[in-house]
C-alpha cells in the first residue's frame, strides 16, 4: 500500500514540559502508516494528543524522537531545514487547524487567493469563487455571498469562520490536508457539506491523476463512520487501536474481531 506518512516510534514532549516531573505530557511512540490517497480521521479524548501529532504531520514541529517519512522524506533537524519544512508545506498541504489562522488584515477572499499570489496560482481565482459557492450554499442562496466574501475574518460566525479556513486550505491544491475538528462549530448539515466538499476536493484531484490524503481530527464519531477510510484512534498520547474501512462499508478493527456495531466499538476505546 502506498503511504503517505510512515511513524517509526515517534515521540514528541513539549519542551516547556520536558523538565516537570508533574503533568507531563508525551506523545507516543507511534508506530503507524497513513494511506495516501485515502480519507483518514484522528478521534482521542481531548487532551489525547492528536492537535500535537497534526502538528508533527504537519511539519509544524520536528518530532522528539523515531522516524517520521512524509512522502518518503525524512522529517528531523538533520534532514531538513525550517525553511525547507515551510516550502514543502505551501506546495503540498492545506491547513484548517482548530486555532484559527486566517490572517485578520484579509477579506475572506483575499485569504485564499494570497496563496496563489505566493504560487503563481495553481488554481485560477475564478475557481475559488466558486469553492466559495459551494461552501457558503446557504448564504449563496440568500444572496449574501458576496457581502460575505469582502468581510474581515472577525466579522463572520464561527462556522463561516471554519469554512473559511477550508476554502483556503485548498487554495494551493494540496496532496495532504490537514483538518483539526474543521466541522466543530458547524451545524449537523454544514457539517455534511463540509465533509462532501473536501471528498470533492480529492475526487477531482484524483480524475486529475493526482493523489490526495485527507486527515481530519474530529470529535463526532458519526461523521468518521460516514466518510473516513481509516480511523485512528488515541489515548494519553498513544494509538490505542487503528480501523479500516473495507468493502461495502464493512469495518475491520487491526487489533480483533470486526465490530458488529462499530459505533459502540469506537465508543469504547474512546473511554
Ligand atoms: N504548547 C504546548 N506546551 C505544552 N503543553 C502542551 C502544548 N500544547 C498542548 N499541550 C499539552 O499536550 C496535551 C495534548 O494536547 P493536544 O492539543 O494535542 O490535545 P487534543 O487531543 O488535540 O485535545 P482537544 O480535543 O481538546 O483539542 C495536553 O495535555 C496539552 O495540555
Ligand atoms: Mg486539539
């Protein structure tokens, strides 16, 4: 199987926490692949670790220790470079991440289409208008598109504030996204569009003859039944167990027997 990420006992601990011996907190060792080309999700009890393991997949962070590949590169302070971490995120990832990140002193529309300013626009303005469109189909529908288009990021809702953040994170049409809980201010149906247009998103890419791994860290387990291939699943900063999505919708759990009901599965190793 092709992967786009391989974790050989990766381990991070934030510096600031290195030294303490109380509450400290460490991230794995993780020992696991994630598929290119597939739609993986990332579930764990808050506090589990998985903003910190997007942040290493996201070469926001070198890790602590182990191997970490990403698209078959090494990823340490030996290998590669700030600077080469940085170029290698703004051609081949988009991020929606659970802080938010859309520069304040842009339109919503200019957020995005900066990116390609950088890039020398590898998706035509004219498109992310209408990524905007399907995005925004309710406010599109009002008739307050653009309106909304020309506002500051302060000025919109949370949840238009999120859907922001995806509009931009495919702007320079990248192989990997990373999502941190993208759909956690959005309505139950908001949050089906959101899910459907970035399977959009990697369905065209894919028509286009390119792969696309999509990684979403979520807290609703019902939306990771419905669109993940893979689910990862972490506990204190370890994998606690790793799902696989095979054919007809059928559930298949590495560590035992397949779930009979894979929502209560999934429940309880979330316990
Ligand atoms: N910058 C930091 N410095 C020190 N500790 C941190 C830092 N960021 C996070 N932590 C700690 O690392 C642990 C894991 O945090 P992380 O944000 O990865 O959890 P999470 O699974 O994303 O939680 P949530 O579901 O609430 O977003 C927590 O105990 C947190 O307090
Ligand atoms: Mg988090």
């Amino acid at each position: 199987m092709n992967c786009i990420y391989n974790l050989d006992g990766v381990g991070f601990t934030y510096e600031s926490t290195q030294d303490s011996s109380t509450g400290e907190f460490k991230l794995g060792p993780l020992d696991f692949s994630i598929p290119a080309d597939k739609i993986s999700f990332i579930l764990g009890r808050s506090g589990s670790g998985k903003s910190t393991l997007l942040s290493l997949l996201g070469l926001l962070r070198y890790p602590s220790d182990g191997s970490l590949l990403v698209d078959d590169q090494a990823i340490s302070k030996e290998t590669l470079t700030r600077k080469q971490m940085a170029d290698y995120r703004l051609k081949n990832m988009g991020f929606a991440l659970q802080k938010g990140e859309l520069l304040p002193f842009l339109s919503l529309k200019e957020n995005s289409d900066f990116i390609l300013e950088y890039l020398g626009a590898r998706i035509k303005k004219k498109e992310t208008k209408n990524i905007f469109k399907t995005l925004y189909s309710s406010e599109s529908r009002d008739g307050q598109l653009e309106r909304l288009l020309v506002s500051k990021p302060t000025r919109l809702s949370q949840g238009q504030y999120q859907r922001g953040a995806l509009a931009r994170a495919v702007a320079n049409r990248p192989k990997i996204i990373l999502a941190d809980e993208p759909t956690g201010n959005l309505d139950i149906n908001t949050s089906h569009e959101a899910m459907i247009f970035l399977q959009d998103y990697k369905r065209k890419e894919n028509e286009a003859g390119r792969q696309v791994s999509v990684i979403v860290v979520t807290h609703d387990v019902h939306l990771s039944i419905e669109y993940a291939d893979r689910i990862f699943v972490l506990k204190k900063g370890m994998l606690e167990t790793q799902l696989e999505k095979k054919e007809k919708n059928q559930w298949m759990d590495v560590n035992g027997p397949i779930p009979s009901d894979i929502y209560s599965h999934i429940v309880n190793h979330l316990k």
